[in-house]
C-alpha cells in the first residue's frame, strides 16, 4: 500500500466524521495527499488536490481575515504549487505562484532575513 492510498482512506473518512470540508483534520489531509501525489511524480493529481486545499483555505480565511494560520497555510500552498508548476515546465507560472507566497509571507511576518 502507499502514502497515496492510506491519505485516500483518511480523507474518506474524515470527511465523514468532520461536518466541515474546511476542518483542519480535512485540510490538513488533502494537503499531505497532494503531497504524496507530488512524491510519486503525479503532477496533475498533486495540483488537483493543492488547488482543493487551496479553495478550503481561501473559504476559511474569509471567515477570519485576521487568521495568520491559515494566511501561512496559503503562502506555503502557493509555494508547493509553484513547485509542481516548474514539474511540468511552467516556469512563468511558477514563478507567479512563488511571488505570492513570498509577498503574503512578507505581509505577515515582515522582512526576514
């Protein structure tokens, strides 16, 4: 069995105990298999769930403009995406996502060095 089949059943279950498809339990599940996806080189499968936690996260900041957390959760979404988009040769467009993950982050957490 693999990484992608144990999140697989994780999620379908989650799904049914949590009410909220933007839990954190579901959130945190759906990331971590378009992390798997992206270890098995399954590009595709990897953004179609990023963009997934992506939609949650964005749902779940527009309850909570003030809620770092889930401002953090994006920037690294955005990150990972960029990631996947330079896995399929898309390097404009993962050159985009990176800009925003480091320009949310700046807005967050200032200047670091």
């Amino acid at each position: 069995r693999s990484a992608i089949d144990f999140y697989l059943k994780s999620l379908d279950f989650k799904s049914i105990v949590y009410s909220r498809s933007d839990s954190d339990e579901v959130l945190g599940t759906v990331s971590n298999l378009g992390r798997a996806y992206y270890r098995a080189r399954q590009y595709d499968e990897a953004l179609e769930r990023f963009e997934e936690a992506l939609k949650l996260y964005d749902k779940k900041k527009s309850e909570d403009e003030s809620n770092q957390s889930v401002s953090l959760q994006i920037a690294s979404l955005w990150t990972v995406i960029g990631n996947v988009k330079v896995k399929q040769n898309e390097l404009e467009a993962a050159s985009s996502y990176y800009k925003k993950s480091v320009e949310l982050k700046k807005s967050i957490l200032g200047d670091v060095p």
